[in-house]
C-alpha cells in the first residue's frame, strides 16, 4: 500500500493498558495469559498478547458469573475507523481491566476463548 505509514509503537513496561472500543470490525475471541483479582475481588486484571492498534483493538469484554466460576472473554479486531492502514506485526502485552457484580472469592477464572 503505497503512501501508507505504520502507527508508531512506543516501548512500554508491563502490560499497556487499553479499554474496549466498541468499533472493531468482525471481532474474535482472543486468549489471555492471566486474570489478577484486586479491589478487595472486585475487579479483575486481564493480561494478553495483541498486535499494534488500529489494526488489532479491543472490541469488548463480556463476563459471565455464576457461584462456581467467573468467564471471561476477549473479544478484538480491526477498527472499523482504520482505513488504508499498514500495521508491523509485532506482538504487545495489553491489559484492561474488569469490574465484577459480586467479589470473586473462591471463584475460578476462566478463559472465554478456550471454551468450545
């Protein structure tokens, strides 16, 4: 694609930070690595590997709890904002985070994406 230019990938420490957009075209589920609890359980840290924005975003988070077991699951893409756009393939850890309706106590955490 002539006369397109990469988006800049700043070096980072940790995981980056990111929120769910709500604009990616034909999300998937995407794998994490881990979910930490924190906020007294409350709210859960989700660790993953992703590629560089615009081409690989966040689309949403979707959670379902029972009493047994917390499921969460990862849902990206490309933007639908991203139009003529050339990407590096190199893989970034993001992370976002995820607020429960009740604490996670003995609770497990399950990937959304690695159930079929």
């Amino acid at each position: 694609m002539a006369g397109t230019v990469a988006p800049k990938v700043e070096p980072t420490h940790g995981p980056r930070p990111v929120k769910p957009t709500g604009d990616a075209d034909d999300p998937r589920r995407v794998p994490w690595l881990k979910a930490r609890p924190y906020k007294n359980g409350r709210t859960l840290r989700v660790v993953w590997w992703s590629g560089v924005e615009p081409c690989n975003v966040l689309d949403r988070v979707t959670v379902k709890e029972t009493s047994k077991r917390v499921t969460v699951t990862l849902w990206e893409g490309p933007s639908s904002k991203a139009q003529n756009v050339a990407c590096i393939e190199i893989a970034i850890q993001k992370s976002t985070t995820v607020k429960l309706r009740k604490p996670l106590g003995k609770r497990k955490v399950v990937d959304g994406a690695r159930i079929r």
